[in-house]
C-alpha cells in the first residue's frame, strides 16, 4: 500500500460508517425510518431498483452529489441518508485493510480461509462457492453490529502471468478458465451466500442484473494488472502493452466471466494503462462490460488510481481532465478523494455535465439499494438475524480446515516415504522460521483469525518428543547463526520436518520479487540438515510464488516435499493431517513454477506467446516453451489412479454463417470458424464422461483435467488449453465416475491476432492423463 494510501485509510478510519467506536449496533444508521422519512420514492419498495434510484438522483443538490463520489460517501440528513463506506476487503476472509471493518466490538476475529491460491489448487468448484457464501454471511453478520460494509472488493481475477509478481498469491492462478471458474462461484457465494445455494448451478440468464444482494462483490484489478514494483516500473506508472489476440483470451475471460455467469456487481479499474490510456479512463474497457457483457453494478477505481492518472501518469494536463475522461469512459466512483476535491471544478468549466455525475450516481444508489440499504432497519429485513452467533461458527472453521485439506500440494515423495506412521515416531525435529508462526502463514488481505493453529502445533497433536528450532531468524535468512542449533536437533531426532519458502517480507501489494530461489540462505539450511538426519527429511513451502528448488528436487536425501503456500488458520493441522496420513493430498499446482533464469524475461513484457525470434519463451503453461520446475497441473497422491473414457464425440459439425476464412498468413487451406458466426453455440455443447479408478491402498481425492490441443491453424495457437476439471474422491480399490461439460465456443476456441475469437477446425487431440480422443470440427 502506497504511503498515500496509507494515509487515506488513515483518514477515512476516523469517520467510517462501520467505525464501532463511534456505532454502536443499537444506533445503526439507515434511511427510510419509517418513523422519519419514509415518503419519499426510494423508501417505496414495490418500485423498482433503477426508479428508485433515480428518485434519490433527483433530489440531490450539485454538492450532495459530488460528496457521493468517494469510497467515503457523505451523509444526506435533510434526506434522512447516512453516511456509506464502500470500502470493505474479504479476499479469503474480512480483512483489515479497508476502513469499512473494524474488530472492535462483539466480533472480534473473523474465519481466515487460505489465501486464494491455494484454495485455487484445489480445483473444487462447489468449496469456492462455500467460502464465498461463507464470508458472505460473516460480512452480513458484522454489518448488522455495526463493524462491517457490505460492498467488499474482492476477488482479485487477474492472471498470475510472472511468477515474480507479488500479488499472485490473491489470484486463482494462471490458467484463464481457472480464474474464470473461481470467480463465478465467489462471486455467486458471496453474493447470495447460502440463503440461494440453487444459484451455483446453471445460468442465470432470467435475471435482469437487479436482483437482491446479500453482499455485492467486486471483480478487480480491470485489467492486465500483474506489476508492483520491477526496476524503473511502478503498478501507479506502468504501460500494460497487450495484444488484441492476448487480451481477448487471456487477459479478460475471467471478468467477462464474473460479470456474465457470476453476476459481480461491482468492477474495479486498476492503476495502469493499457495500450497508452489509463484503466479508468479507457473506455473500450468500462463501457464494454457494460454494452457486451451486460454488467449492472458500479465500477470503482483502484484507491487513488483517479490521482495517478494526472499526478502519475501525467495523461492529462490538469485535474479537472482527469476527472472528465474517467467519468466519460464509465468509471462511477473514486477510492480516494481526489474527486471530492476536484470534481466542482470540472463541473466550472464545462468539462464534467451534471448528467455524467447523475449516471455515476444512478449506478452507486442502485447497489445500494438492491443490498437492502433503502428497506428500512435492515437488521429486521431478510439478513436480519445475522449476528455474531454466525461468525467464527464451527462449521465456517472446518470449511476453512477442508479448503487448506484440499489446496495442499504433494509435489515430491520419492519411495512413498509419506505418510509417516504415527505409531511409530519417537521423536521429530521442526526446523523453519515459519514453523511456530501463525501470522506469517496467512497471506496478505487478512484479517483477526478465529482459531489459528501454526504446523509446529499441529505436530504436536500426532508426536510426543518434538524439537524445535527456527534455524533462520526470520525468512530471510540472512545469518547461519542459528544453524549449528538445528543441525544439532536433526541430528538426533527420528525424522525431521523444515518448514521453509516465502511470507510476506518477500511478496505483497507493493512488492515483487527479483529472485525465484529461496531467500538467503534457506536452501544452504536445507542441505545441511539433509546431510546430517537419519533419514531423509521432509521439506514444507510456505508462500504464494514459484520457487526453483530444483536443489531439493533432485536431491535423495529430501524424500518429500509438500507446497502449503499461505493455509490460513487451520493451515498447521491440515499439514499434520497430510503428513501423518489421515488426509491424502489432492491439490494441484495453478500456476507453472520456472526455474531462476526465468528472471532473465523482462517483466513488464506483456505477451502471453513465445517468440523465439527475440529469444522469448512465452508464459504460463499455454505458450512457455522452456524448462519447468514443477508444471501447471501436478501434484501427487498417496494412491494411484487410473483413467477410462467412457463417452465423447468424435466429430463436432458447426452450423453458421461460415465465410471461408483461412489464415493466409500460415496455410491457405487451413480454416476457422468465428465464434460470432456460430449457430446456436450452446447446442454445440456436449460432456466428456469418464471413469477414474483408485488403484492403490489410501481412499483419495483426485483432480480430473482436461485438455485439448488445437490444430494449429492460427499464429499462437496455445501448447495445450485446459478444457475443464472436476474433483471426485475414490475410494481405495474402487471407481468413480464423472462428467466435464465442455462448451467449444468457449473452452475449444482462441482469439486469432486480432482479438477474433475462433473454433479452428479440423483435428482437436483431448486429452485425460496419458489418454487421448481426437474430437474432428467440421462446417456443414
């Protein structure tokens, strides 16, 4: 968080809305008191969401509605309209970093799920809605005393494409169907939480985007946002140059997503620019969510992104354009105050109509209505029995238990030396500085945890005779003084755990990596334990990046090795659970973990495709053409599984308006079909079903993925693309089977290099492990 920023926050905590210092929940604040003001059009419920809306617009003063135009809206008392902090986080959890939430009062801690990435690596689409709907009804709860808003900007869908990237532990990962996935059902949870479980399956094409929200959840950073702080790049300054044929496939599927399938009532525009014009004042970007996509909600820019185009990024001359080309391009409310500050001069000289305002406003009241905020005393509306008896509940903290179960990742286990036997350990050593730490294991965007549990405790519930020692005095390792300590306790004990990897010293909003290694001396740490146990060790990684730890990977002395990223509160028992053997890992990398000459790539090289010309190896599974660590996808099971395609077509005729397109640029006779010229795409849409056997000795959860390979038929034409997933649990010497809808025009199709997106037609290879079925798409 930039100091500017920080001291926004700092302001605004002083008279936020949700401030429990100053609310008590007995004086919760809400208009259309019936004993008050109810006259009033908006108060009348029978009216609709836009009518109503357009009443509170229509009685608003210039200045009234100039004070609405901050994440800190100012209070309209001849209206009978309180104050509203639009600025609440619940990332993977309610988080501190907003003023809107406060845990001063009679909640005090908050349920504290992993951080996004690992959740992602559990490929399990209903546990995403879950932890949704469950922070969902936690904001709710807080809300009703007076300690939380109900507008909370998360998730963050921006693709992990660098692996130095410090925010990348936020995002679902790099695949754009992943991302995509997630943020539907986020959205969908947090949104209605379980009061409408029905709404995670199918579309929703009925709704008219207005319908009631128990939370509103905001898709951000919009868009091609991946950079804090790279060289002479700052997030507040950068260009993001980005292809047509990137952006369309890559970049923005996953907020296409959110606003069509996950229904999102909130977008936020991030700090850069994109192709030379800043994200809040690109018009192309905000008003085509709202003319294509169809979004219904409010877009919000990033805190003090408003500012940055001007006083950063130098796009206009004066403050007062700033503002004018931010309103024009469809952004409607600043993080921040610098339109609180300029805004009436724009409006002065002509460069801002009222109009522009009153549309902005018309989008912001609407949410705000639709969340309930105009019924009246909402504590005695449909969310109103919400309390602190619904926070911290058993059953959110085992949710948080199980998403930690499922996320980590078992990447090395060389001889099937886990799981360890229980019964027959005398003794363990914990070597790591994060192995008695809970803070640290949390990730950023955190907030008060319910019941934290670090691994040195988890541990402690499965071994008697435990020796601790940190080795390193924190995570970067700068100094080997406390290695003789650990070399000592590893010595003599029966097994031995190092706890090592990255926190947040080496990544968070802000702060990227230079390095893909592990910090300081940890890896010289690890060695040297490894040469001096009596068996071979264990190695934990903690963190959101990839790490090349190709030292630990082929080293016979590391006989395991376990990826826990940040596991949030419930993280150190379910690491115990895996390595002790009563959970069996199923998680699955979301992102590829390159090795450290990866570093050699600019970072601020948006291009998604490899081009060997200029020694470029491309990103993310999709187009990297170099080595790899550990690849998109992997992770391993204490069992083994075996695959049976039960059913697929085999070929896929498409009816439309087919104009002979072929790309000249590569063969002449090889063609595609554009998507827009499709007939009747979900027609085309058809299930892969398969049978997944359980072929060793533990009962386990195994991700199913899908691939296709693309003819190649367009220039870029991605590697490998991952069509769908689906996470079944077999049962030890048994089958299951399972189904993955695949819809071509969405999942078979690319963009071509200019932004078209196609079905190529011809041979399509889909693949299922080490299986492959040639689907042929044909035109009629």
């Amino acid at each position: 968080m930039s100091n500017l920023r920080k001291s926004i926050l700092f302001f605004f905590i002083l008279f936020q809305f949700c401030n429990i210092n100053s609310i008590s929940s007995s004086e919760l604040q809400f208009p259309c008191n019936p004993s008050l003001n109810s006259p009033y059009p908006f108060c009348n419920k029978s009216l609709s969401v836009t009518v109503r809306a357009q009443s509170i617009v229509s009685l608003l003063t210039l200045e009234e509605k100039i004070q609405q135009l901050s994440n800190n809206a100012s209070a309209i008392p001849r209206l009978g309209i309180p104050s509203y902090e639009w600025w609440s986080e619940g990332l993977h959890g309610i988080a501190t970093n907003g003023p809107g939430v406060s845990f001063v009062g009679p909640i005090s801690s908050a349920t504290t799920f992993p951080q996004v990435l690992v959740t992602a690596a559990s490929f399990n689409r209903t546990l995403w809605y879950l932890i949704g709907s469950a922070i969902g009804v936690e904001a709710r709860a807080m809300f009703n005393v007076g300690q939380c808003g109900l507008t909370i900007w998360a998730p963050n869908i921006n693709i992990f494409r660098d692996p130095r990237w410090g925010r990348g532990q936020e995002t679902p990962g790099e695949d754009p169907m992943v991302v995509s996935a997630y943020s539907i059902e986020f959205v969908r949870g947090l949104q209605s939480g379980n009061w409408r479980r029905e709404r995670e399956i199918g579309p929703m094409e009925e709704d008219d985007g207005m319908e009631s929200l128990m939370v509103s959840a905001c898709c951000k950073h919009l868009t091609a946002y991946d950079l804090e702080k790279w060289k002479n790049f700052t997030r507040y300054t950068f260009n993001s140059v980005v292809t047509e044929q990137d952006l369309v496939d890559t970049y923005q599927p996953p907020f296409r997503s959110c606003v069509q399938q996950g229904k999102a009532s909130c977008l936020m525009c991030s700090y850069n620019a994109v192709n030379g014009v800043p994200a809040c004042a690109k018009p192309e970007l905000l008003q085509k969510a709202r003319t294509d996509w169809g979004f219904k909600g409010y877009i919000t820019s990033d805190c003090d992104a408003v500012a940055t185009v001007f006083e950063y990024q130098n796009y206009t001359n004066n403050r007062e354009d700033a503002i004018a080309d931010v309103l024009k391009a469809g952004m409607d409310i600043n993080c921040g105050t610098f339109m609180l500050r300029n805004t009436k001069s724009a409006v002065d000289q002509r460069k801002v109509k009222e109009e522009e305002i009153d549309r902005a406003l018309l989008n912001l009241f609407s949410v705000r209505i639709r969340l309930g905020l105009f019924d009246g005393d909402p504590r005695e509306g449909k969310f109103g029995e919400l309390g602190a008896q619904n926070v911290c509940t058993e059953q959110h903290k085992t949710l948080a238990l199980e998403a930690a179960r499922q996320g980590i990742v078992l990447l090395k286990n060389e001889n099937r030396f886990l799981p360890l036997n229980k019964n027959a350990i005398s003794s363990l050593a914990v070597i790591g500085p994060l192995a008695n730490n809970v803070s640290n294991l949390l990730g950023d965007y955190v907030g008060v945890p319910c019941s934290p549990m670090s691994p040195l405790e988890g541990f402690q519930e499965y071994v008697e005779t435990i020796f601790f020692a940190s080795g390193c005095l924190d995570v970067s390792c700068a100094s080997d003084d406390g290695f003789d300590e650990a070399i000592l306790i590893a010595k003599k004990a029966d097994f031995v755990i190092v706890v090592a990897g990255l926190d947040l010293s080496q990544e968070h909003e802000d702060l990227d990596r230079v390095s893909l290694v592990l910090p300081g001396k940890q890896m010289t740490l690890i060695s040297s334990l490894a040469s001096v146990s009596k068996k071979p060790i264990i190695l934990v990684l903690t963190g959101g990046g990839p790490l090349d730890i190709s030292f630990a990977k082929k080293d016979s002395r590391i006989a395991s090795i376990l990826w826990i990223g940040y596991p949030g509160e419930s993280g150190g028992k379910a690491l115990a659970e895996v390595i002790f053997g009563d959970i069996n890992p199923g998680g699955r990398l979301p992102v590829t973990w390159y090795p450290q000459s990866f570093t050699n790539v600019p970072m601020n090289d948006m291009h998604m495709r490899a081009d060997p010309s200029r020694g470029y190896p491309g990103r993310t599974y999709r187009f990297y053409t170099g080595d790899r660590v550990y690849g998109f996808g992997q992770g391993l099971s204490y069992t083994s599984f075996k695959y049976k395609l039960l059913s697929a077509p085999q070929k896929l005729s498409l009816l439309g308006n087919f104009k002979a397109k072929s790309s000249k640029k590569i063969v002449s006779h090889v063609s595609y079909m554009e998507v827009e010229d499709v007939e009747s795409c979900d027609l085309l849409r058809f299930y892969v079903k398969l049978s997944v056997t359980n072929i060793g000795e533990f009962d386990g959860s195994h991700v199913v993925m899908l691939f296709s390979e693309f003819p190649k038929v367009l220039r870029g034409s991605p590697q490998r693309q991952l069509i769908g997933f689906e996470r079944l649990h077999v049962k030890r010497q048994q089958a299951a089977e399972g189904s993955i809808l695949v819809d071509p025009c969405n999942h078979i199709s690319m963009a071509d290099e200019y932004g078209k997106r196609v079905i190529p037609l011809g041979d399509h290879i889909i693949s299922l492990g080490d299986l492959e079925h040639v689907l042929s798409i044909q035109v009629l």
